[in-house]
C-alpha cells in the first residue's frame, strides 16, 4: 500500500476499527497516539501497568475507558486491534510475543511496536497462532513506510532502472564484541536498533541468502551480504560517528541508474544518463541533458503540512494506515506482517556468531 498521496482526517472515515492500546509511555504519547488522528481509529480503552497514565491517555486521546490489565480489557471490551507499545522482560526480551498471542486467541488483530520478539523462533509460534486464530500480527517496522523508502521502491520498479543489483546502508549502531552476543542484555540495544536497517533491506531487496561480517574494535562493523534475488548488499554500522549530522544513508544500485535517500527524507535519484557534453576526456561541461539530469526530492519546513509532520516523515501514519486497511479487509498485511518479521530476526540472529565467517541464512 502506498501511502505517499493524499491524506484523510480521523473524523473523514465512515468506518473504523475500534482499537484498544496497552502501554502508555513517551513513544507512544509522541508518536503513536498522535498518528490515530489521520487513520481510521476509534480509541476504546488505553491499558497501562500505571493506572493514572492509562487514564490519563484515555483523556487526552478520547478513549472511552482505561486499565492497569490488558486480560480484563481484552475480555471487558469489544475490540477490532489491539495496539502495544511495550518495554523488555526480565529476561531482556521483548514482551511483545506473549501479549500478541494472547491478543489475537481472544479474537482481535494486533499491532506491535518493534524489535518483535527475541528470535525467529518466537515469531514461528506467533504465526501458528495467526494460523490458528485466523488473526494477524503487523509489526511497526516504520521505515519500510518513509515515503522517501516507499517512493525509492517504486523508482526501482520503473524500466528505466534496470534489477536491482546493489543496496548500500549506513547506520548508526554498535555491535557487542564477541563474546557479548549471546548475552541478551548486551545485545538488547542493538535488536532494538538492527531492525532498522534491516527492514529497510528486507523491503527494498527481499529475503537474505548469507551474511559475513567484521567487527572494528570501536564497536563499528562493516557487513556483506548476498541476497536470494542475487543482488549483494553492504552494510556500514557507523557507531562511532557524530550525532550533529545526519544518521543514514541508503543507495540501491540498478543498470545505469542510482537511487540515494540521506537523513531518511532527501531522495535522489540519478536517472541513466551521460557525462556532459563531449564526454570522458574531451568534455568541456558537466552539465548534460536535461532529460536525464538527477531529480531531487526534499520536504518544506515553512508551511503547516501534513506531509512535513514527524509522524508522516518517520512512517508511522502510514503503518497504521496500511494496518487499519487490513483489519477493515479482514486481510493479512502484504508488508510489516510476521514474514517480514522471521527474515528480520534471522539477520540479527546471524550476529550471534562470531565475527569473520559466512553465515548462511538459507
């Protein structure tokens, strides 16, 4: 679903999900909650271990009731989707699979924020249950919904660029040195961040073949991977750069053709073309044709938009469009969806082995 044209308001839609949401905290008072504003969402009841931020939630975002027991909300209420933004357990793993599961055995679909579990594993027994239930489970992997990620994916889809034979990424993480990683507390940060990228990977270039890996004394790594469609793919984990730039960058190389989006919102792409006039050696300009000159894309910070708000920038309005589309069709999500979910886990399960071998994923 794109979901990079024009935009309804909450009060524009003449049917809605009715949605419950467990877990009332910054992201999701900053980004989640916000986003039901241009979706179709009917909030019911908010559910919170604080029972004072549950209600609070229920105030200012017009919920009907709250909870401090997501079990009595899902028996008390009558619910489409549930929504969770949860925190780790005490083992360091995400909560999310157990609340999933128990969401979707009471009739509703469920919305999980990310990382969505703590090994493919875990996401095979959620899908039994999808199976079972005849619910689903979409995980809020928010950049395969940037519209600068969504639109670089349909560049890659014209004729003109070619199969996709490249993708570079950079991204701001530190991988745990060797004998960390099989350590869950070390490695909580970095599931929490790799799914990142690799949704980005997974989205743009499909399921992974190998994986090899080398990590940098500092904490940065650089990645190699092949991908099942042949494509290979690098990915640059940047830990020791400066936060006063931007974070990211994503490049995927077709025939002749290029497509670049830094900072997550400027998208470039670099049509086939030539050199300038006159060509390699006997060029007197760098300017060439018109018609095959990079165009550029950039959002406008003056005027009061939508489309340059953070929630539509970072994907999120968009997640929970494509979401709330599939609970009204009783469908499964085509993106974001536990498929997605089991190739993202297998990537960061690679990185529980040792630096410098090949690592087959299939």
């Amino acid at each position: 679903m794109n979901t990079t044209g024009k935009i309804k308001y909450n009060y524009d839609y003449k049917r809605k999900i009715r949605a419950g949401f467990i877990g009332c905290g910054g992201h999701s008072y900053r980004n989640i909650l916000p986003a039901f504003q241009y979706t179709p969402v009917e909030l019911i009841a908010t559910c919170d271990l604080d029972v004072k931020k549950a209600a609070t939630f229920a105030r200012l975002f017009g919920a009907e009731s709250f909870y401090s027991d997501y079990h009595k909300m899902l028996k008390n209420e009558y619910l489409d989707a549930v929504f969770v933004v949860t925190d780790y357990d005490d083992k360091n793993e995400p909560r999310y699979p157990k609340i999933a599961k128990e969401i979707m055995m009471a009739g509703c679909h469920a919305w999980i924020e990310k990382p969505p579990a703590a090994s493919a594993k875990q996401i095979l027994e959620m899908m039994k249950v999808e199976k079972k239930t005849g619910k689903f489970t979409m995980v809020g992997f928010k950049k395969m919904f940037f519209p600068a990620i969504q639109e670089l994916k349909h560049i890659m889809s014209r004729k003109e660029f070619g199969k996709a034979g490249s993708i570079y990424l950079k991204y701001p993480q530190s991988l745990p040195p060797d004998n960390k990683r099989t350590d869950a507390k070390a490695m909580q940060w970095f599931l929490d961040h790799i799914v990142h990228p690799a949704s980005i990977m997974q989205f743009l270039m499909g399921p992974l073949e190998s994986v090899y890996f080398q990590r940098g004394t500092t904490g940065d790594a650089a990645v190699t991977m092949k991908f099942v469609s042949g494509a290979t793919g690098v990915l640059h984990l940047s830990a020791g750069r400066s936060y006063t730039g931007p974070l990211e960058r994503v490049e995927v190389v077709g025939e002749r053709a290029n497509v670049v989006v830094e900072n997550g919102i400027k998208l470039t792409y670099y049509r086939p073309g030539d050199r300038g006039a006159g060509g390699y050696s006997h060029g007197s300009s760098y300017i060439g044709k018109i018609n095959e000159a990079p165009i550029c894309w950039e959002p406008e910070f003056s005027l009061g938009e939508t489309s340059n708000k953070a929630i539509f920038l970072l994907g999120y309005v968009g997640e929970i469009l494509e979401f709330c589309d599939c609970v009204l069709k009783n469908k499964k999500p085509e993106i974001c969806a536990l498929s997605d979910a089991l190739e993202i886990m297998k990537f960061y399960e690679a990185f529980k082995n040792p630096s410098g071998k090949v690592i087959k994923i299939r």
